[in-house]
C-alpha cells in the first residue's frame, strides 16, 4: 500500500488537539505530528486538508442494520454490503446487533456474523440485544420469543459467534441473571442493562457495566424510583448508549445525560434498522411490518422501533443538543467504545492505530473516510 499523508488538518487524536498538523499512515498510522516537523517523503500521496478537521472513525456497537440489510437475515452477502455501507456515514468499526427471534433465527445470525467477521476487519464484534430481556419493556423485541437468560444456551451461542459476542443486552431482574452476569465477565462479554423492569434497589447489587439506549425501553425514572435511567445516571461505573436523534431521546435529556455522566461514560449509537438509507414506507424489523415516516421508525402500533438515523448526523446532534466542544464528541463517538470492548487498535490517531479516519469539513459533515488506509467517499460504497 502506499504511504499516504494528510497535512494542514487539525487533528483531533482522541487524547488532544493539534493545530495545522498530520498524520502518515499505510494501513496503520505511521507517525502524527506538527507541520513544522513535516518532511515530505518520495512516493507518498499527499492529501491538504487545510480547513478540515481529520477525527477517529466511529464505532458503533448498537446497529441492526440498514441500507436494506439485517444483521438477522442470516446472509454473508448482505452483511459485508451493509458493512461496506456503514462507511457512507464515517462507521470504521462496527457490531451487527441481533434481537429477540427464535433460536434458530439467532443462531443462524451469529453463525453467519462470525464468519463474516474473519474477513471483514471492520466488524469489531457482535451486540447481543435479547432474548433474555423483560416483556414489560420489550419495545420493538417479539415478546413470544423473550425469556430468562439461560447460561447453557449463551455458552453454545458464543460458540456458535466464534467468540465474537462483545455487548449483550439483558434485563438484571431475572432469577438467572445474577449467575448470567458471572458468566458474561468470565467470557470477557459486557452485560448491559436494557428492555428492563428493573429498580434501582436491586440494581445495585447488578455488575452491569452499560446500558443499552439510555431512557428509552426501561423502567422509567420518577420522584420516587430512579428506575432504569437514574440508576445509571448515578453509577459511573456505567457507560450508557444514547440514540441522539431528538427523537428517541429529547435533547435536552440528552444534555443532562452528558452533564450527570460526562464525556467519558457515553457511548454514542444508532440504533438503525434496515430503512435507514431507504425510501420512507413500510420496512421490516424482526418479522414485524415497521413504517419510516418523517425520519421516524415505528411499529404498526406506534412503537419505535430503532432508527434511520446515522452516524454523523448523531454526532452532529450530539454537539447541538449539548454545546460540547469536538473533542468531547470525539470520546463519544470512538474513544470510549474503543476503551471499553479493548479495541486497542481502535479510537484514536496515534503510531499503531489503525488508519481510521474521518475528514470533516468546517460544517462538521464528511468530506472522507478512510478505514485501514483505504480512502471511501460516499459515492464509492
């Protein structure tokens, strides 16, 4: 591969900010630095980002899917062109997120996830959501296929994943979860509280260390009952997911959770679905009809039912809603997941890294995006 070199941008390295500076890479990064310490190479391609802000590729660990493609169809085909996709909105690092189906439909998933995986760098991992969640609070997730976690059946799913398995959702409420979460941390899997009837009480005796969708499909918080939400706003031991649509979450809430949390402790996702990418109409989520209407994903009952949303305008949003400076959007949107699912090659502009990449404008929207030293305009994938 050829030594590429972008220069004149400021670069946003997820640990600091510098100023009229670049970055040489192949595959990975080879070296970051100030231009005044820039000495061309031979044979190396130079790209001027003068006016551009070059940050780390997203990783989005919460993604059904979209562009007309699921994680639960169970087809390598349409998985690596909805991979290939998710590069259209600057997602370098990605989890193909399953929901609550029967076993058959979860374990042909996983099967087809893992393998995919062996070849396709850019999936960092597979996100669990269901079954083993509460019908209280099931959301979009079929409640005639939601049960208690079963340990045996996780284990064999794990398996079946080829350990790819990273981030699973689950409700702590059961009788079985307490030994589930023992065994989630000894396969190295993050429990992650969500869909759940939960109280704060019990709660605290939990080892979940994230939360799936932060307010949203949970025991709600009150004056009297933290709920869900005000657990996890508490504990900073939890990283929280937030779909930052305005939709899903008001954004003042979303200010809030930033506030309470910090930039460090969230997570931003997007929660999409097939229809994202897609004409407005009927889709389709786990077997059940889905209608896209003002960049809104609804079952036929009203339910939300994921998002169309992507990634850049959640980081844009993200921004907006709370008035955070850019590099705090940055550990939102990489750095954090990176740190938390040990992705060390991930989240960051730094020697060994790999050469993930977003250039933005001055408007913040892509310019273009590079995933292992490869370039990747929106035209392209």
């Amino acid at each position: 591969m050829i030594t590429k070199t972008i220069i004149n941008a400021t670069i946003y390295t997820g640990k600091q900010v510098l100023e009229n500076a670049y970055v040489r890479f192949d595959k990975t990064v080879r070296e970051v630095g100030s231009m005044q310490d820039f000495i061309a190479l031979d044979k190396e391609e130079v790209v001027d980002a003068e006016g551009k802000k070059l940050i780390p590729g997203f990783i989005d660990v919460h993604s059904h899917g979209g562009y007309g493609f699921d994680a639960m169809d169970a087809d390598a085909d349409h998985l690596k062109k909805q991979v290939r996709n998710m590069l259209r909105e600057g997602i370098t690092t990605y989890f193909p997120t399953t929901m609550t189906q029967s076993h058959e439909n979860i374990e042909n998933a996983l099967r087809v996830i893992g393998e995919v995986a062996e070849e396709e760098p850019v999936i960092g991992g597979i996100h669990l959501e269901g079954p083993f969640v509460s019908p209280v609070f099931k959301g979009a997730q079929p409640e005639e296929f939601i049960q208690a976690p079963d340990l045996e059946l996780f284990k064999k799913w794990f398996d079946i994943s080829k350990g790819q398995i990273k981030l699973v959702t689950y409700a702590p409420e059961h009788e079985t979860s307490a030994a589930f979460e023992n065994l989630c941390l000894e396969l190295g899997v993050v429990p992650s509280v969500g869909h759940s009837n939960d109280v704060r009480e019990h709660l605290k005796t939990s080892k979940a260390s994230h939360a799936t969708h932060l307010y949203n499909a949970c025991h709600r918080m009150t004056h009297r009952e933290p709920g869900v939400p005000g657990h996890v706003l508490l504990e900073d031991g939890i990283n929280a997911e937030l779909i930052v649509d305005g939709i899903h979450v008001h954004p003042d809430m979303c200010k809030l959770a930033y506030q309470m949390k910090g930039p460090e402790h969230i997570s931003i996702i997007t929660d999409s679905m097939r229809a994202k990418g897609m004409p407005e109409g009927k889709s389709e989520l786990g077997g059940q009809t889905v209608i896209v209407k003002d960049k809104q994903a609804r079952l036929e009952d009203g339910t939300l039912a994921g998002s169309v949303l992507t990634y850049d305008d959640a980081f844009r949003n993200m921004i907006k809603f709370t008035n955070c400076p850019i590099e705090h959007a940055v550990l939102m949107s990489s750095v954090n997941q990176a740190t938390e699912f040990h992705l060390t090659t991930k989240g960051g502009i730094a020697a060994g890294k790999d050469a993930d990449f977003n250039l933005l404008d001055e408007d913040l929207n892509i310019v273009s995006t590079y995933s292992f030293g490869q370039l990747f305009n929106r035209e392209d994938v």
